[in-house]
C-alpha cells in the first residue's frame, strides 16, 4: 500500500506501507518515504490514488501526476483556468490500472481524462459556483458533485454532461458513494446525510461533535470521518449510531481518511486506515483495536507540514491493456435541471 499526502506548503509526499515483521498475531508495519518534493507553485487541495497511478489537484489551477512504483513524475495537466478542488480515478473492477481520471474546479466545471495515456475528453460545466467535491459511481457510468452553489449535481459519464441538477438549501463540503454504489453520503458542516442512490432519499442523518473534514466508506455500512474533533468515528449507517471511535486520534484537526478493505484483492489485512493532520503527522490504525481504551497506530509519519489531503493505493507494478474509456462523444442536448 502507498500513500500520498499534499500541503499547504506545495510539497507532494509519498510513502509505502512495509511490513516489518508478519505473524498470526502481530504485525509491525512502517512508512517508508517514496518521495517529498514541491510539484506545485499554490498549495495543494486535493489527491487520489488508484494502483500505480496518483494524482494532485492545486490552487496553482493544474493537476500534477506521478507514477507510484518508480517513485517519479509523469508531467501536469492544464485544462482548468481556476483552482483545482477534487481529483479521484475511476478503476473498472476487472483492472488494476485506473480508466478514468476526474477533476473539478472553482469555476464550476469538471474535466474528464483517459489516462491511458492521460488525454483530456471533455470539460462539463456544472456548478454556478466552485465544485467542492467530486466522487464516481462504482459503475463509472455517473458521478456526483455539490458546490458552493448549495446544489448537488449528477454527471452522466456515457454521455459526458449534467443530467441532474437540484438545490439543497445549504452548502455540503463532501460527497461520497458508498462501496456498492447503492447510497451516498452528504456532509455539511458537522451533519452527514445518508441517502438512497437511485432517487436522493435522506436515510439518515447524523451529527458529529464538531465539522467533519474528511469522509471515508468501509466495509458492513461503515462510514470513518474526521475533523475539527481530532478523532476518527466509524458509524452505522443503517442505524445512524456509533460503531467506535478512536478518540484524539491526532493532536490536531483530521484532513484526510483512507480505509482499506476487502474489496482489495491484493491487500492481505483489510482492517487497516489511514488518517492525516493539519500538524504534519500520518497514521495507520488497525480498526479491530479501537475497542481498547487508547489504541496505539500501527506505523506513523512526520512530514513537519500542514496537510491538507491523503489518498491511498495499492501498489501495482503491471500495467494491463487499457479498454475504451467510458465517455463517447455524443450529440449536445439540453441539460436536465
């Protein structure tokens, strides 16, 4: 497993997960550095991973991209003309290479790229305001953005435009799909709402102790989320309760979350996560010892830096064949309101 965390500070840096030492009953895992370098001229808002590939999103209004087994850089794109707000890849089940890599913006608009090689296909404006967040279907046929417009919008990625668009009467910071694509998540402010997939129905909804900063889907219904609180909370979706928490998980707020699950065929413990703080530190908890009273990370990093995002991938070293990408060029037609 590799991480990469971005900052404030322009640095992208990158660290692989080692196993020290493997028994049935322990183990003793490190963060290796990959690599710490400045990439971009702003600081960076956002970063995802997905097998060898990762990438960063900045105020500088480009995307950086890099290469996670040889530890190296793979160039910039530079489609947007206003700071990036959310990078995430699509991965089609049956590769291990992402198809797809997303983009948003604070013009509103989202950019979609082949990434094999990276080529841009289409920009879709959106929002009337920034996109704050950006996540794909499992399918990779849709994905949903909400914006500072306070309106949560529907991408269909066959056809590449907007085919939903409704407003919510308030501005949510986060969206995400569950791990099955049936229910997503909405967090705005210190509330998450739960909703069905198929119409938008609210579920549940649930209110943290204070704002939430970063969401993250697990396995069983579980959603891990972090914030100004400094812990992380693992919660039932179904009953909208507390499954556990891991109370002062860091000494300041939580800006990312990344869960790793059984989902992964190349991961071997499927209860591990990963979390990032604004002081600079990553860790990596095994979720089974949150029963404790004050569980101990598995593996911690340093960066001495204020971080502002993480992402997570599985290192592959092979690059399969990639397939056709899943947008087609069609017609213009009216956007759905």
């Amino acid at each position: 497993m590799s991480l990469i965390a971005g900052s404030y500070e322009k640095f992208i840096w990158g660290f692989k997960l080692k196993t020290l030492k493997h028994e049935p009953s322990s183990q003793n895992l490190t963060l290796t550095p990959l690599f710490s370098y400045q990439s971009h001229l702003a600081h960076i808002t956002s970063a995802a991973a997905a097998g060898p590939a990762a990438a960063s999103g900045s105020a500088d209004d480009t995307i950086h991209l890099y290469d996670l087994p040889s530890a190296s850089s793979l160039g910039s794109l530079h489609q947007h003309t206003s700071s990036v707000t959310s990078v995430t890849f699509f991965t089609p089940p049956s590769l291990s290479f992402p198809r797809n890599l997303l983009s948003a913006s604070a013009d509103g608009s989202v950019c979609i790229f082949d990434t094999d090689p990276f080529v841009h296909l289409k920009t879709v404006l959106v929002h009337k305001k920034a996109v704050n967040d950006l996540s794909v279907h499992p399918s990779g046929k849709l994905a949903l953005t909400v914006g500072r417009d306070e309106c949560l919008a529907m991408l269909n990625l066959v056809r590449g435009r907007r085919s939903f668009y409704c407003r919510l009467g308030k501005e949510a910071s986060l969206v995400k799909f569950d791990l099955g694509g049936e229910r997503f998540f909405m967090v705005t402010e210190e509330k998450v709402g739960v909703h069905e997939a198929e119409d938008a129905k609210l579920v549940t909804e649930f209110e943290c102790q204070k704002r939430v900063l970063a969401a993250a889907p697990g396995e069983n219904g579980l959603l891990f989320t972090g914030g100004e609180d400094r812990s992380i909370t693992a919660w039932d979706v179904n009953s909208g309760k507390v499954a556990y928490c891991i109370d002062d998980a860091h000494s300041a707020r939580v800006k990312g979350i990344v869960v790793l699950t059984r989902n992964d065929s190349t991961v071997d413990d499927p209860y591990l996560l990963a979390s990032a703080s604004s002081d600079g530190v990553i860790r990596v908890w095994d979720v089974r010892m949150s029963m404790k009273e004050k569980p101990n990370p598995l593996a911690e990093a340093n960066t001495k830096s204020r971080l502002t995002c993480l992402a997570g991938s599985s290192l592959n070293l092979k690059r399969p064949q990639m397939g056709a990408s899943c947008l087609k060029e069609e017609p213009d037609a009216a956007e759905g309101e």
